[in-house]
C-alpha cells in the first residue's frame, strides 16, 4: 500500500463522497465541529452586517 504523504491533516476536510447522502444525514457526524472557519464566519458576519437592519 502506499504511504499518503501530506503536509498538513485538518479535520476540517473529514468529507463523505458527494454521492454519499446517507453519509451526510448521520447526526453523529455534526456534533464534529472543527474551529478552522470560524475566522472566515466572522469577517463574513462583519463585512455584511447592515446597523439599519
């Protein structure tokens, strides 16, 4: 078997096949919350927040 050689390992990008619906409705799998987008939610949120809403 050969060996994967990465240079970085996030569990961010723990995906199921796109075909794999099943996969993506198991409840187990959303209480896995990885903090790599938290930065990117939040400037997200910053840049679109309207004060007159």
């Amino acid at each position: 078997m050969t060996e994967i050689r990465q240079i970085t390992k996030d569990n961010a990008y723990d995906a199921v096949a796109p075909d794999d619906f099943p996969a993506m409705m198991e409840v187990e799998r959303y209480g896995q919350r990885s903090t790599a987008f938290d930065k990117i939610i939040s400037a997200t949120h910053d840049h679109f927040w309207d004060p007159l809403d």
